[in-house]
C-alpha cells in the first residue's frame, strides 16, 4: 500500500517540486492525469472478468498478484527515480501513468478478490478483512509519515527532494515486494471454495451493466454522486494543501506532516468506533453531525489562515493541524455512510426490480471513486495554474535538480528556496488557501442537500425491504413446492 500510495497520492507533489514545466507542458499532463484516471476506472471490470476467467495450477489470484506487483514495483521506482524534464518527462510520464493503472489493478483486483476464496467461516472472514483493511491502513499512515519527512528540506534523504523522492520508492517497493511475498509464499487458498467457485455461474461486469443498474436503482445512483463529489473533496484536501504549507511556514515536511498526521488519527478513531456510534445516532443525523463537521472546520480554516499573522507562524501552524481534525472526522463519516449505503442498494435492488446484482452494484464504488479522483486531480492542477504556483514551483524544481547533480551546495539551495518562497505575494498563499477550503466546503453542503432530499433507505426503511423482501422469498419458495 506504500508504495501504491506514494505513486497515487504523492506523484503531483512530486512533479511540482522536481519538474519544470510550462504552463502548457502542466496543463498536458493535467490533461493525462484525467484521462489515466478513467482508464483506469474502465480496467476494474474488465480485470475482474480476466480474473474470473483464469484457472492455472497456481490458482486464480497469485499469477495475477505476482505479475502485478513487478510490473507495479519497477513503475513505481521509475517514476520517482529519474532526472527527465520537459516533453520528454511528459511522454514518459504517460506511458508510466497508463503501465501503472494496468499493473496496479491486475494485483489490487487479485489480491482483494482472493480474500473470500480463504474462507467460508463468517468470523474468520471478517478477522481477515479487518486485519487486511488495518495493514493498508498502516502503510497509508507510514507513507503519509515518511514522505513529506524524507523528501523536503534537510531531513530529504541523499540531500534533496530529487534524491528524496527516488531513495523513498526503492524502499517502498522493497516493502511492497517482503510483504506481497508473504502472500504468494504463505498463504493458501481453501480448496472447497477454489472447486465452487470454479462451478459457479457469474454475471460479467462491464460499463454498460453499470450504467444499467445505476439507471434503474436511484439510491445507487445518487449514492455514487456523492462518492464521486467526496472523492474530488478529499484529493484536494489532501494535494494542494501540502503546498500552501510549504509556501507559509517555510520548506520543510515537519508541518506537513503534523497536519496529516493529526487529521489521520482522528479520521482513524471514527473507523474504529463508527460502529459504536451508529448504535446512538441514525445515518440521517451522523450525515448532519459530519456536515457541520466538516464544512465548518474548512470555514475555519480559511479564518485561521487569513486572519492569523505570520507573525504567530508556529501558534498559526499548530491551529490549522487542530482544526484540521474537523473536517477529516467529518469526512469520514461521510465516506462511511455513503460506502454503507451503497451496500444497501443492493437489497433496494432485489426490492425494486427483482435482482440484487451485487457485483455491479459493488463495482460502483471503485469505479466511482476513480472518476472522482481524476477529477479531484483536474480541480487540483488547475488551481495551481490559476494561482501562478507553477512559476514558484518551477524554479524551486530547478534549484533542487542543481543541488541534486553537484552544480550548488545544499546550504545554497536552501538559502535560494527560501529566497523564493519570501517573494511569495500574501495574496497568493491567501488565494491558494481560499479554492481549497470554500470548494470542499461547498462540495459538501451540495452531498447534504442531495443526502436529505435523495436518499430515502433509511434504518427504518432497510428492514422494511428486508421484511418484505422474505415475504416474496416464502412466497416464491411455497408457489414452486405446490408445483
């Protein structure tokens, strides 16, 4: 997951701060991360139905896995680990970027999809998904850790965001290989549920099938609108924020890191005690509860940045971390519910039109949440555009690709970037921290006012349907025993 998450949600940082790009150049690249976004989206299905096709002496999944995880590792290393700029970065760029969602899917898809061929028991099923779901939950937190530590500033290992960056994916996809190893090497899959599924019948996923269902199934339909409007909340939180701390409280990962650190281990409590919660509060008021939660702190967070000098840099630094813990719990309930209620639609599904379609319906989500982050990445690039970020960045990309071959001394790229980032108009940083607080703000006020007005399977009306749901089950079981 490290290394995964160090290519999905750190390689715009990376190109920012390594790359120097024009603006048109950027807005290519602006461009490619789009459309990789929704290839990539396409690839889940059609990768779920090779998968499904696949019987080899060594199993469905660990061909898969292994081919994946090589293709992933040796993507991952190339690029962060490379010293091309210009159009020759770029057409680089969008073979890495297209070879990535290829590799990557193959093992994300086989590896999530061996979890139930490991086990029919239903408590050894949900250990494991637990525990699964924990371990990618620590590499996201070691990454999130490591990366703005190890890249930026003194702390950048070899000496500069260029080395930084490559010494950090060698290490995150020797990572990756150890323990993707254990799986292959250690784990073997249940031979019962191996000769099942090879005798099951399965419906194909594809685009139009989900297309298809999500016209006939309005809960899923406006579910995965607000997956898809949270997902492009959540990547601009987690992007263009970074730079906006780097630009006022100095070039370092050491706030960087503080910020997400904090906003994660709340964000972390309410997985862990979601399900206690939900025992006192309906879905209906946690969605009310996540909403002022949310979109307040990013209100406050504008007002901390905009009104707090630089003067109290540190005591404005560790505020905005606080803060911060708002809208991160905020959207965590979010994300729940809305993964909880498209779980649902697929008994609102067998209650409307008479077929529960999980597949489909389960594929909506990764599907969605792809869309959303293409999105989210075009918003992101867009305001570093709109802001003229990229010119700052260019030249602190320079700085660091001359200290990196020898050309100027550490002390004297500090010095330069420090330079550059005091000639940073105040309104520029205030600007920048502006789109990225009112647009997450008003992206979820618009999911709140879809969620109160669309959604209509509630607690009450989920056992309604399964109620009625058995009923239709009793009844079609007694018409074919009388026949």
């Amino acid at each position: 997951m490290a290394a995964a998450g160090l290519f999905l949600n750190f390689l715009l940082t990376y190109i920012m701060l390594t790359k120097q790009l024009s603006p048109q150049q950027f807005f290519t690249i602006t461009i490619l991360f789009v459309v990789a976004r929704i290839i990539d989206a396409v690839l889940d299905p059609i990768m779920g139905n090779i998968l499904d096709a696949t019987h080899s002496r060594f199993g469905k999944f660990k061909p898969w896995i292994v081919t994946g995880v090589i293709g992933t590792g040796i993507i991952v290393i190339a690029s962060f680990a490379n010293q091309w700029q210009g159009w020759t970065y770029i057409i680089a760029f969008a073979i890495l970027y297209l070879l990535f969602n290829i590799f990557f899917t193959m093992n994300d898809i086989a590896y999530w999809g061996m979890l139930p061929s490991l086990t029919s028991n239903s408590d050894d099923r949900n250990q494991l998904t637990s525990l699964t779901s924990l371990m990618a939950g620590v590499g996201a937190f070691l990454t999130n850790i490591l990366v703005p530590i190890g890249t930026v500033g003194n702390n950048a290992l070899g000496g500069s965001t260029v080395t930084g960056y490559a010494w950090i994916s060698i290490i995150f996809v020797a990572l990756m290989f150890f323990t993707q190893g254990l799986t292959v090497f250690g784990v073997t899959e249940d031979k019962t549920i191996q000769a099942q599924q090879a005798t099951s019948k399965r419906t194909k996923v594809s685009f139009r099938s989900i297309i298809g269902v999500l016209r006939e199934n309005d809960q899923a339909t406006w579910n995965a609108v607000m997956l898809f409007i949270y997902m492009i909340v959540s990547n601009l939180s987690s992007t263009v924020i970074s730079i906006y701390l780097y630009f006022s409280f100095g070039y370092s990962g050491t706030w960087n890191f503080v910020f997400t650190i904090l906003g994660q281990i709340a964000g972390a409590v309410i997985f862990a005690t979601f399900a206690s919660i939900s025992k006192h509060f309906t879905r209906k008021r946690l969605i009310q509860i996540a909403t002022v939660m949310a979109g307040g702190g990013y209100v406050l967070l504008l007002l901390a940045g905009l009104f707090l000098p630089n003067s109290l840099a540190t005591t404005k630094a560790w505020l905005l971390s606080v803060i911060n813990v708002l809208p991160s719990v905020g959207n965590g309930i979010f994300y729940l519910i809305l993964i909880i209620n498209i779980a649902n639609s697929v008994e609102y599904n067998e209650w409307k039109v008479g077929i529960r379609n999980e597949g489909i319906i389960f594929s909506v989500r990764p599907f969605v949440t792809k869309l959303g982050m293409a999105a989210g990445q075009f918003i992101a690039m867009m305001i570093y555009l709109v802001t003229g970020i990229l010119g700052t960045t260019n030249q602190i990309s320079k700085l660091e690709s001359d200290q990196a071959r020898g050309v100027i001394s550490a002390a004297a790229k500090e010095s330069g970037i420090a330079n550059l980032i005091a000639q940073v108009p105040l309104g520029q940083d205030n600007f920048l921290l502006a789109l990225v607080t009112l647009i997450p703000a008003i992206g979820i006020g618009i999911t709140y006012w879809i969620y109160s007005r669309k959604i209509i399977v509630d607690e009450k009306f989920y056992d309604h349907m399964l109620a009625d749901l058995e009923v239709r089950r009793q009844a079609a079981a007694q018409k074919v025993a009388q026949q």
